[in-house]
C-alpha cells in the first residue's frame, strides 16, 4: 500500500542554519504531495504542495521539489528561524489508493528545534 | 472566521464508557474527515464526509461511529471506549474532495482511556 518515510527526528538547529528534512513515498498511482507544520498546541496547516512531477512548492522561505524518479519531496529552507521549531509532516493523497477522495496519507512527523 | 473547531480539548474516559467528539466548520465545507494522531505513527483517517448524510470509513474506522446531519458539523462517537483509542484526535475540513485541495485542521482533542 501507499506510504510515506521521513527522517526521525528530533532535528536541532541553530538559528539562521540551512534546514533538509528528507521525505520520500510509495504510491500506486500518481500522488499529490505536502507538507503540514503543527506548531506547538495548535492543529496542523498547510505548508505547501506540489502536484505533479518537477513543480516546486515554496512558502514563507520553505521549499519543496516533487521528485518522481527517485519519489521524494524532501523540505528544505535556507535559514531557519527560533519561530520556525515545530512538528514537520509529509503526506500524500493518491488517485488510486483514494477512489477519488481527498484521504491523506501521513508520514510520523518530525520535531525540529531551532535554537537562538 | 472560527474555522475549524474542536470539543472538548481534553477529556479522560474509562475503558466501556461511550464519548462524542464534537467537530464544526464555518467556511461551508462539504469535506470533513477524521485523524487520530499516535506517536510515530503520523495521521491515520477514521472516517470522513463528502457532504451532509453522506460519510465512509477510513482507514481505522472500527470502534468509531460518525453521522453528518448539517454541513457544520461532523461528531464522532466512541460506543464503548478501549485503552487503544487513547490518542489526539483532528478533525479537518476542505472546500471539496479534490485530492489537491487544502484540509484545514482543528486544534485537536486530547483523549486518555484508563
């Protein structure tokens, strides 16, 4: 079935440090893929998603390439922020696995902590 | 704009008793779903809704019983709670069931079974 793996965290950084978080996935069919961002007490929100192979999400400095060939869509941002320290997820929703609706498919999450 | 809102935030059962989730939307949603979250484990969908008297099971579905008589709201319901349905639990909401559409989150229930 349908799955997604990320690396384990935590993931500890100190501010303005380049931050990878690596995601790669299984799928059936032809996924889209995102990236949630849970802050801390709070429910998850979108962070950004591509839709087919090669297109590059990007907000607020995050960016994230759909890699088909080697089916990854790892995270990546420049410079991190002691703001940006949160539970990072990836997940998928695929056509074939899904019938049609919109059921995500979770990786477990990984804790980065950005340090002054 | 609530969004998407969740009650209550915490709440402690005994293994037997029987709970409901209260889940609610003001963006006039047509989809909502069910995650329970787990350590390790991600996001895994219980149920979810396409519309108003329309739901289906996800991928856990047993143990949780859901209905969806309004567009706002989507409960769901515990019959008889077990120490494995300790977990957070989110409820989330997208303008339809597009795969590429955005699901809005609600903040979470925090349920501890004994």
């Amino acid at each position: 079935g349908d799955s997604v793996t990320q690396m384990e965290g935590p993931v500890t950084l100190s501010e303005e440090a380049f931050l990878t978080i690596n995601c790669t996935y299984t799928a059936t069919g032809y996924p889209s893929l995102f990236w949630y961002v849970q802050y801390p007490g709070e429910g998850l929100q979108l962070l950004l998603k591509a839709t087919k192979a090669d297109d590059k999400g990007s907000n607020k400095g995050f960016e994230a390439t759909y890699r088909k060939e080697t089916t990854s869509f790892h995270l990546e941002k420049g410079s991190v922020q002691v703001s940006d320290s949160a539970v990072y997820f990836c997940a998928l929703s695929d056509p074939d696995f899904s019938g049609g609706y919109n059921k995500l498919i979770f990786g477990a999450g990984t804790r980065l902590a950005v340090h002054p | 704009n609530a969004g998407v809102t969740q009650t209550p935030k915490f709440q402690v059962l005994k293994t037997g008793q029987s709970m409901t989730l209260q889940c609610a939307q003001d963006m006039n949603h047509e989809y909502m779903s069910w995650y329970r979250q787990d350590p390790g484990m991600g996001l895994r969908l219980i149920h979810y809704s396409v519309g108003a008297g329309i739901t289906d099971q996800g991928e856990v579905p047993n143990g949780y019983n859901v209905s969806r008589s309004t567009t706002e709201d989507f409960p769901l319901r515990l019959l008889s709670a077990a120490p494995s349905q300790t977990s957070v639990y989110f409820c989330a909401s997208s303008y339809s069931y597009s795969l590429v559409e955005t699901q809005y989150f609600g903040p979470g229930t925090r349920l501890l079974v004994l």
